[in-house]
C-alpha cells in the first residue's frame, strides 16, 4: 500500500501533461530566439503556453512572465518592486503566514534600509483587512498576502485586500502558488498587481512559475541577460516545462470545479474523523480553506515521529511546510495562529489530490488513529505537558 | 546546424528523467519515502555535475535554472557579499549577454567594471587584463569560450594571475562545458557556470560550481534549498537530466570532439576555398570543436539565414539571446570587425547527430546562395559578379 498524501508538496505530473510536452524534448527543441522554423516553432508553443496560462487567470498573455519556480516569482517580486520603487517609499506590508519565498526577501530588504510590517493573523490564520489599513503609511510601496496558505489551508480575503490596495495606490502582489488552479482567480476582479504561480503543485513540470505583472507595474528584473520575457527575466526558455505548465493549466480550467467538489468532501471526510481522534485539533479555517488541505495537532506526541511511522505504513505526509520540513524549528504559520512549540510541533498535514481515492483515504483514517494512539503510549508527555 | 542555440535532448538523456515525472515525483524536502528518492535523485546528479568539471566535492554543485541564473548568481552573489572589500570587476568585451547586462546592471548600482579588450581572433589581452586588476577587485569573470565565434580563452593563465592577487575568478562556461575538458581544481577557478541544455540535456536547467569556502550571496531566498544558496523546489527530472547529459558528455567527449574537429575544419576549409571573400572569424585552433563561424563580404547575414532555412538548413547570425535585435553582434565588434561585416556572419554549430554529408550539403548549396544573394546587393563589386 502507497499513499501520498502531500500534494500541498508537490504532485505528480498528469499522464496528459508529459504528453504535451514531449516533443518539445527531442522533436521541436529549436531557441524560441531563433530566427529559422525550429525556433518559430518554440516561439509558437511559448506564446501559445503563455495564453493558455493567463487565461486561467483572466490576465492579458503580455502580462505574464514564466519563471523556473514560484520561489523566484515571489523574489523578483519582493526585491524587484522594492528596488523600483524605492523613491516613492521603502515600506512594505506582508503577513506572518507567508511562504518563505517572501518572508526571506523581505528580510534581505531590511537589511537594505527597508522597513517590513508584519500583519499577524487569527487564530485561523487570517489577515483582518482592516489591520492592514491601519498600517498603510504614505512610503508603503508593496502589499504582499498569500492567497491561500500552504500549511493550514486558509483563503484570505483577498477581494478586500485588493480593494483597499487599489484604494490606497499600492502595488498588491498575492502568492497563490497553493490555489492556483485549484480555487478561481481572478486578478482584474480582485485588483491584484502581481501575482506568483508554480506549475508542480498543480499536476505541471517541477522547475517553471509565472508571475503575473499588471501592465504599467514598475518592477526590476532580478535575472539580467538576454531580452527574454519581455526584457524581464533573461535565461534561454524552457519550452518543455513550460509546455507542460499551459497544459496543466488546461486540464484544470476544465477540472478545477469538479476536483473541488470531489476533494472538499473527502477533505471533510478526513476532519470529521480525525477530530474524533482525543485530543486533537484542526488547524485553519473549517470552511474558509483550501479543498485538499487537512492540518492537524495532536497533544503529547511529535508530528515527525508520526510522519515516520506513516511512512513505514506506505502513506506519505508532512508536518508542515515541505522547505522547512528538513529543519527543527516549529512552523512560523503554526505559532502566528497562537499554538504553542509543543503543540506546532505536535502538527500533521494531511493534503489530497486528484489521484486521491476513497480507498486510500479509508486506510489514512484507519492508520492514523491507531498511531497516534501508539505513539502516545510511548510519550513521555501522556499525562500532559510539563509546565 | 544551430547547436548553440538549442540541442535535441539525447534520448539516453530523457529515458533517465521519465521516471521522475509520474513515479518518483516526491518533493526531495519532505521526510519521507518519495522525498527521499527525490533527494538521492539530486545527489547522484550533483555527483556526475562535479565529476564532469573535476570539483574537489558534489556539495561545490549547486543546481539552477540555466546558465544565466547561474552566471547572475555568481556575480551579484560575489558583488555584494565583497562590497565592503571592493567594487571593482573585470571581464572581457566578448562576454554573453547575461554576464555583460548584469555587469552593467552592477555599475547602476556603483560598482566599477572593467571590460578588457580581445585581439581580432577574440583571445583576451592578458596584459591589459593583469593591469586592470587593482586593490578594490574583486572579482575576474571571463568565459571558458566563446559561443558565438568559438574561441577558446587562456583559463590556466587567468586562474594563475587571479590566484597571485587573491581576486575571485568566475568561468562561464556555458559553450564549453561537456565538449573541452575542465578542470576546476588546477585551472584554479573559483566559480563556474555551466548550463544542462548546451550539452543535450533539458532546457531550464544549470549549475553554479561553487569552490568550497567561497562566500556568496543568495539572490532567490525561501526554503533555503541548495545551502540555502538557491531557493525553490528542485527541478528533478531536469536535475536528473543534467546529470546523465554530463555523464554522457564525459565518457564520450573525447571521440565526440575528434569527429566534431574533422568536420568542423571540413567545412571551414571547404567554404574558405570554394566561396571568394569568405573569411573565418574566431581563433583557427583555440577554438570549440562545434564551432565555425564564417564571414561572407557584400551579403547580410540574415538572408542567409532564410535562404539556407528554404533548404531545411538551420543556423544563425550569431547569439540567438540576440538574434531578433538588429544589432550587430557585440562579439564581432570587439574583435574589430566594421558594421557590414558583422552582418555578414554566420555561425555553424555542429552537433551529435551532425554528419559529413551534412557538412557536404552545406558545401555544396551555400556558394550558390552566397552568389545569388551577392548579385542583388548594391554593395558587391560588378569584378565579383561575371
């Protein structure tokens, strides 16, 4: 038995996507600089890729820029408003849940002579729109709020967010790279700025992004060279991966609506039981949350030796976010939404996906309880925590 | 014929990666079993990566999108973690555009750059080179060889003079990685460039060497993969992919070049002799074995581009990074060549699947092309014509 159960980590790439992109490996692999017929034909599939993303988006195609990752949209986009921007002011508003990608250029940035204001959350994990009003100043450049969080799965109110944004005259960039493809975006009707997306959290290629970038945004480039991608982001095109992105993006244009609905009850499905667990705690918002995303603590034990022993029972999971999960601090999403070290430390992820049956989730719910309850036989902590 | 720009990924190469698509599709940072097939995925890559360039240890490898991240990793990384010791870089007039672009880019934000000039077989001046070096440089990136007019650059001389004044020395070695031998240790190179699509593995991939001890900057934060010197999720079956086009590129390099040299000096010689005013650009021996790059007088070389295209003939002016600027190349500007004649160059760049009787065709239709092209150009002289 082999479940995967952390496809907020990644997915596996869809049959249909490899398809696509194969003759772009070995047939069609011309530079889509080039001026003969292998290059026109790259260019073709990447102007064509470019649409087929934008379009899951409502964007214009010229307002998207594909990159190798999420993590270098999200730092272009951090670094490159801040630098382009830095006479009108050096402030920039983020939250405390973000994805490292932005957190660590933020605090590059404040090395630089930025100054960062970090919004907290509720205990849900959500950002009140009316804090971030409080703390616009008149040198706030940059508003940057995920969409919705990788670890805990809550959706902002980002409709809110951008409506004050554009109220205020402030760039508003969202990483939506968790629900990209999995919960409608709409970057006109919500006034989003800039906009990071990855293609392997949604059955695409590993290493592409794209960046969304609102005609007019005035952004450096963090990649020099070459005139790619509308003089932005220099480095010769991966046309297959980005190939496989646009037909990802594809597949869940026509698959996204009924993936949720199909998710969203095998996601409640997980809560409902798990909750059943004693002593166990749902982390996020019940309703206001991704649906493939479960996140869980459970008292007296550690999420990694769960993880462990999930693992040795074929079901693969996580404790929190993938980036830090080689790395002992507790999760920064956990304590912002007020769990204590023990308890963050306490915490399991559970994140399902289009290859996700009822089966498998049968067996995660069977396994689970029983390891939990193993586990805390062993636990020093059975009596309850030391004070 | 246009190698340099894009190369066929090697079916070796994409049988290696399959797998990491649909079955090992694990993200190598979780914990568990997927993730750690994922990991030992990189780590066997990053081995053959190092072996390929003789790094002393895999963990000198750091994995990138291309070789421009790369090259922007290696010197903005350098620029300014080294701000407080100096400012000044020095590189060469032939650099590729990533390299020159971010260097103008450095000197926006202070930095003082230095490009040293090249003789007209593109060779950098090593004198002038060794007296640009002063007591704020920091840094000396020049390239293994050049793409675009194949030369072949002094590395041990230049990783000798870096080494004597303790400056830091940057290879790009994009164009020659998997076709000439590298030797990081005892050409003394501090950081090298190299890209996976150049070497007939997929495109979106790269690797920065980066010499044990040596302090640089992260320019893409996060998750703090790679050392933390690179951030986001790895690219595994492009990873995977580069490495198997390095371990291929090494076992074969050594007959793969003897038969690349005999076809390319084949059709160096054979357009030399068979076409009046044609003229070779770049160095006739210090030179890649897949590079010709031939000048034609009186013509541009576009139209040849689109008259050799029509015979299902695929090469280019020159960079294809700037193949849709009207620009004549920088490269053929800094060996000396006027306007006109930059335009009309073409580059060859010849590749695995390429043959003798390729190379035959090419003789046998390009004089003619030439030709035609010479008699509707007002600039030929009427001499040339009968």
């Amino acid at each position: 038995m082999s479940i995967y159960m952390d496809y907020a980590a990644t997915t596996p790439v869809d049959p249909r996507v490899l398809k696509a992109m194969e003759p772009y490996f070995s047939e069609e692999y011309g530079n889509t600089m080039s001026l003969h017929k292998q290059g026109r034909t790259a260019k073709k599939a990447l102007d064509q890729s470019r649409q087929t993303v934008a379009a899951l988006m409502n964007a214009q195609p010229d307002e998207l820029i594909f990159t190798a990752s999420a993590t270098e949209a999200s730092n272009m986009v951090i670094k490159g408003v801040a630098y382009a921007n830095k006479n009108k002011g050096k402030h920039i508003i983020t939250s405390a849940i973000e994805h490292n990608c932005v957190l660590e250029p933020a605090r590059w940035l404040e090395q630089q002579g930025y100054e960062i204001t970090c919004l907290p959350v509720d205990k849900y994990g959500l950002v009140d729109p009316s804090k971030l009003e409080e703390k616009i100043r008149k040198d706030t450049i940059l508003v940057s709020i995920m969409h919705a969080n990788n670890e805990i799965g809550t959706i902002q109110d980002i409709q809110q967010i951008g409506k004050i944004c554009k109220e205020k005259n402030i760039y508003f960039h969202s990483d939506a790279v968790q629900s990209f493809g999995k919960i409608p975006i709409d970057v006109k009707q919500t006034n989003i700025d800039l906009l990071s997306v990855s293609s392997h959290k949604m059955y695409g290629p590993k290493g592409v992004g794209a960046l969304y970038i609102k005609k007019g945004t005035k952004i450096e480039p963090l990649l020099h060279g070459g005139g790619h991608e509308f003089h932005k982001r220099a480095s010769t095109v991966n046309v297959a991966g980005i190939v496989g992105f646009a037909q990802a993006a594809q597949i869940q244009q026509q698959e996204m609506a009924f993936d949720a609905q199909k998710q969203t009850k095998l996601r409640d499905k997980i809560i409902n039981k798990i909750l059943t667990i004693d002593d166990s705690h749902l982390n996020g918002h019940p309703t206001k949350r991704l649906p493939n995303n479960t996140n869980f603590w459970f008292a007296y034990i550690e999420g990694e030796s769960l993880l462990m022993h999930l693992d040795m029972e074929g079901i693969a999971v996580s404790t929190g976010s993938a980036c830090s999960s080689n790395d002992l601090a507790a999760s920064h999403v956990l304590l912002a939404i007020g769990l204590k070290p023990q308890e963050a430390h306490g915490s399991l992820r559970l994140s399902i996906g289009k290859y996700t049956t009822e089966e498998g989730v049968d067996y995660v719910l069977q396994t689970v309880p029983k390891a939990v309850q193993r586990l805390r036989e062993i636990s020093p902590f059975k009596n309850g925590w030391k004070q | 014929m246009d190698n340099g720009a894009g190369m066929p990924l090697d079916s070796r190469v994409f049988e290696a990666m399959k797998q990491y698509f649909m079955d090992d599709y694990g993200n190598p940072s979780s914990s568990h079993s997927f993730g750690n097939a994922a990991k030992s995925a990189i780590e066997t890559a990053r081995e053959k990566v190092a072996q390929l360039i003789s790094a002393e240890k895999p963990q000198e490898i750091i994995f990138t999108s291309g070789g421009t991240e790369s090259n922007n990793l290696a010197i903005k990384g350098v620029a300014y973690r080294n701000r407080a010791k100096g400012n000044h870089i020095i590189t060469t007039a032939i650099e590729h555009m990533s390299v020159i672009n971010i260097c103008k880019y450095l000197q926006k934000e202070g930095f003082e750059v230095t490009y040293v000039p090249v003789d007209k077989q593109g060779v950098v001046d090593l004198k002038k080179l060794k007296a640009a070096i002063n007591e704020k440089t920091i840094l000396i990136s020049v390239m293994y060889a050049n793409g675009e007019i194949g030369t072949i650059q002094p590395i041990n001389e230049i990783g000798q003079l870096a080494k004597e004044n303790n400056v830091l020395f940057h290879v790009d070695a994009v164009a020659a990685a998997g076709k000439v031998p590298i030797n990081v240790q005892e050409q003394n190179i501090d950081l090298l460039s190299v890209s996976s699509n150049d070497m007939y593995g997929p495109k979106g991939v790269g690797a920065l060497y980066i010499k044990k001890g040596t302090k640089i900057v992260p320019i893409i934060q996060g998750g703090g993969q790679e050392s933390g010197l690179r951030s986001g999720t790895e690219n595994i079956p492009g990873i995977v992919g580069m490495g198997k086009a390095a371990e291929l590129a090494q076992s074969e390099m050594e007959s793969e070049s003897k038969r690349l040299i005999g076809l390319r000096d084949n059709l160096i010689k054979g357009v030399l002799d068979k076409i009046p005013y044609s003229f070779l650009n770049g160095h006739p021996t210090a030179r890649l074995p897949n590079n010709a790059n031939l000048r034609f007088s009186y013509i541009e070389g576009e139209s040849l581009i689109l008259g050799l295209d029509m015979y299902g003939i695929q090469v280019s002016s020159g960079s294809a990074c700037t193949s849709k600027t009207l620009q004549p190349s920088h490269v053929l500007m800094a060996i000396g060549l006027p306007h006109e004649q930059a335009h009309g160059s073409l580059v060859f760049t010849l590749g695995k699947q390429t043959t003798q009787e390729d190379v035959d065709y090419v003789l046998e239709l390009l004089p003619d092309v030439v030709k035609r092209l010479r008699a509707l150009s007002p600039l030929t002289p009427k001499e040339l014509l009968r």
